[in-house]
C-alpha cells in the first residue's frame, strides 16, 4: 500500500509486511515480501488474543490520527458500491435461507428471523453512517491473515482496505478468532477497549453486519476448491447471530446451534 506524504507510511511499516521489491512475469506482477514466519494462530490463548487485538486497537488508534490516500474507498458514499452491499447488507431473506440448515428447529428459526431479523437488518445498514468514526482498516482481519512477532501485529492479504469504522476489523476478527477456540467476542471486545475507543453503536452496526454476511454465505452450496470453507461460515455464522442478540439483548436464537456444518 502507498501512503505517500500522508503520514501513515511509520504505521503501516509497523504492521504490514515489509516490501522487498516487485517484478512483472507475462501478465502477472509480483511482490517480494518479508518472510513473517509461520502461524501465529490458532490456538488462540487468551494471552494471544489480548496481545493481538490490542495491537490492533493501536493500528486502529494511530491511523486515526492522519489523512488516507484519496484511492482507499470510503464504503457508504456510494450507495451503490460493492463494498457497501458486502459489508454493509443484512438479508432477510438469506437469513431465511439458511433456516434450511436447521432441520427440526426450521419453524423456531423462522418465528425468531420475523420477530427479530429487522432489528439487526436496521443496525446493519447504519455502518456506513457518516456520524460514525473512520479510519484505515484491513477489513479481512483474521488468523490467516497475520502474525504476532516479538510482539508486533504485521497484517497482509490488504485488498478489503477501505477508511470505514474501526469497529468493522474487531467483529471480524473477535467472531473468527472465537469460531477457532478462542475467547467469547464480548471478552475480545473488552480487551480492544485497553487500548481504543470503541463506539458501542457502530460496534452493534458491525456485528449485525458481519452476522449478515454469513448469513448470505452460510446456506449456500459447497464449493469443490475450498471444501472446507462452508462449514467454517456456519460456525461464524452462529457465533456472529449469537453475539448480536447479545448486544442487542433479544432471546438467544439456540436454533443456530442445530446448524449442520
């Protein structure tokens, strides 16, 4: 990522990868990037958790503090824009869908999508609210997609960058990383706000959102290249629905956990 004159490129130094050089081959053109090492996780401790979403409260803080380049994409200000129908959408009607995955539970499922469903739909579509901080976010921030070195927080795969509410990168990671083993979202939540601000309306926006998202993928045929990929979107499709009647303090929808992955 360039960040020409604006202040984050110490930031970004910090916590991306470092560029060794780049070269183009036919129709492909390559980075050279530093060797990070292996995975950092899963598992995910608890005392790696906090260390890794504390690092990225302090991205989140420090990006914050300066302007962004003019071509990173503020989702939003384009009603129509593929970032915002990704990010942004809470379809009822995929929630419906995946009533499917229920079995017996399927009539449960549907009286709690009718009563419920469009209160999160409502929350969702506030996310990309001007009122609501912005700043630079990775956007697909997961375990996958960093590592923890000597205690520095160095993310990659950056292509779902955007100026967006930090909020967004702690549902994603806080649901991935608890999906895997780890701690409860509400307690990764806690421990992000060690270190940043959070605003607890545009973290309800980002967990309905995030549940939202899943629910469109959850109920969705399998694909042959990635066979693993459908099941591990139902599991975050239960711990992200769970979480949002948490905050949102609506009965728990135990008929999540009847999903067959």
């Amino acid at each position: 990522m360039s960040c020409e004159s604006t202040g984050n490129c110490r930031t970004l130094e910090s916590h991306a990868p470092a560029v060794l050089g780049s070269f183009k081959f036919d129709d492909w053109s390559l980075l050279l990037l530093e060797d990070v090492g292996p995975k950092t996780a899963p598992p995910w401790t608890a005392s790696l958790t906090r260390a890794v979403v504390g690092e990225l409260a302090a991205f989140h803080e420090s990006t914050a503090r300066h302007s962004l380049p003019e071509w990173v994409p503020t989702p939003g200000l384009v009603a129509s824009s593929e970032l915002r129908t990704r990010r942004c959408a809470f379809g009822l009607e995929d929630l419906v869908a995946c009533v499917a995955l229920v079995g017996s539970k399927a009539n449960e499922g549907e009286r709690w999508i009718k009563a419920y469903g469009p209160v999160l739909a409502e929350a969702s579509a506030r996310l990309p609210d001007e009122a609501f901080n912005r700043t630079l976010i990775h956007g697909d921030i997961r375990s996958d997609n960093l590592r923890l070195v000597d205690g520095r927080l160095i993310m990659f795969d950056w292509p779902q960058a955007s100026n967006f509410p930090p909020e967004f990168d702690l549902a994603a990671f806080a649901q991935a990383a608890t999906v895997e083993g780890g701690p409860v979202p509400q307690v990764i939540a806690n421990w992000y706000a060690e270190r940043g601000a959070i605003n607890p309306d545009a973290l309800d926006a980002a967990v309905a959102s995030i549940a939202g998202y899943f629910a469109n993928a959850a109920w969705r045929p399998g694909i042959p290249e990635l066979p693993r990929m459908r099941a591990f979107q139902r599991e975050q499709l239960k711990v992200s629905l769970i979480w949002a009647a948490h905050r949102f303090r609506l009965p728990e929808p135990t008929w999540v956990n009847e999903i067959q992955t």
